[in-house]
C-alpha cells in the first residue's frame, strides 16, 4: 500500500511541474526533459524512418524481396539506437539506399 501511496505521490508532483503558471512555486517542468532533449528534427527523422522501413518490409514480404524486406527492418530498429541527428539521416539514408544499390550490382 506504501509503493501506491508513494508512486501516485510522484504522480502528482509531476502533474504539478506539468503545470505552467500554477502559482505553485515550483519550475515548470519542460516537454524535453521528458522527449530526453531530443530536437524537432530527431523526432521527425525518426517518424520517417520508420514509414519508409514499414513500406519497405511489407513491399519485400509481398515481393519476396529479403534485400527490401531486410532493409525495412533495419530502418524500423536502428534509429533506437542512434543519437546523433546528422548520424541518424546518413544511416537512414544508406539504408534506404541499399536496395536499389544491390539490385543495381546484381544486374551488373
């Protein structure tokens, strides 16, 4: 009963940093320290990233295409694990890329 009390104790105090203004005396909590300080761009390289990669798995699973389906895959996982913004779209990219290349050298 102790672990509710306390966990909806946090709860309320977060509710109250949430709150801009309140009078309350305590700082406003920012929307980045809960995103982890993330920037608009991240969050949008992010999103597109993972519509491309889910584009591309169900184009390769309908195709059976694994280079495609692969590739979709590895743009839904891999931005989970990349913090760098200019990082992130380089990889975002070669890996959106990598089908068309593979497909260009195999009919080479």
């Amino acid at each position: 009963m102790a672990d509710v009390t306390q966990e909806l104790s946090q709860v309320t105090d977060l509710a109250a940093k949430l709150q801009a203004g309140s009078g309350s005396g305590q700082p406003a909590l920012d929307l980045g320290v809960l995103l982890g300080h993330m920037s608009t761009t991240f969050i949008v390289v992010n999103i597109v990233a993972g519509l491309v990669g889910t584009g591309y798995y169900y184009y390769g699973k309908k195709t059976n295409n694994l280079t495609i389906l692969f590739s979709g895959v590895a743009l839904c996982i891999v931005p989970m694990f990349i913090s760098n913004t200019v990082l992130l779209i380089a990889a975002c990219v070669v890996m959106a890329a990598t089908p068309f290349a593979v497909d260009h050298f195999a009919q080479s």
